[in-house]
C-alpha cells in the first residue's frame, strides 16, 4: 500500500514538472518579445521620418529668405 502511495506522489510530482522546462517554447517567448520590441522600433523610426508640413514652406527655403 505504501509503494502505491510512494508512486502515486511520484507521479504528480513528475506530472507537475513536465511544462517547467521547455526549451522551445523558452524561445518562441524570446522571440515574441524581440518582434514586440522590433514592431516599436519600427513604428517610432516610421513617426520620426515622417515629413513635417506645418508651416507648408520647406526648412531650406525659410533658411534662404531669413538671410535676405
């Protein structure tokens, strides 16, 4: 009765630890984050190169006429 007790908790414990380590899906997380970070990356450098038409009048031109 004892060994089938012994065996049971055994078992469990064995059952507990099959999903704690997990190579592959230690990576496709790694890899998850690291298109997360990407994706922000690329958003903030397509908002940076974005080109800039408050005044309408282009920065070279504004620089020409402040020196006449």
């Amino acid at each position: 009765m004892a060994l089938k007790s012994l065996s049971a908790k055994v078992t469990r414990f064995f059952k507990l630890l099959e999903g704690m380590d997990d190579p592959i899906g230690d990576h496709i997380s790694f890899l998850e984050r690291r298109i997360d970070t990407l994706e922000c990356d690329l958003r903030s450098l397509r908002r940076d190169q974005q080109p800039n038409f408050g005044s309408g009048v282009p920065e070279r031109i504004k620089l020409r006429t402040g020196d006449w």
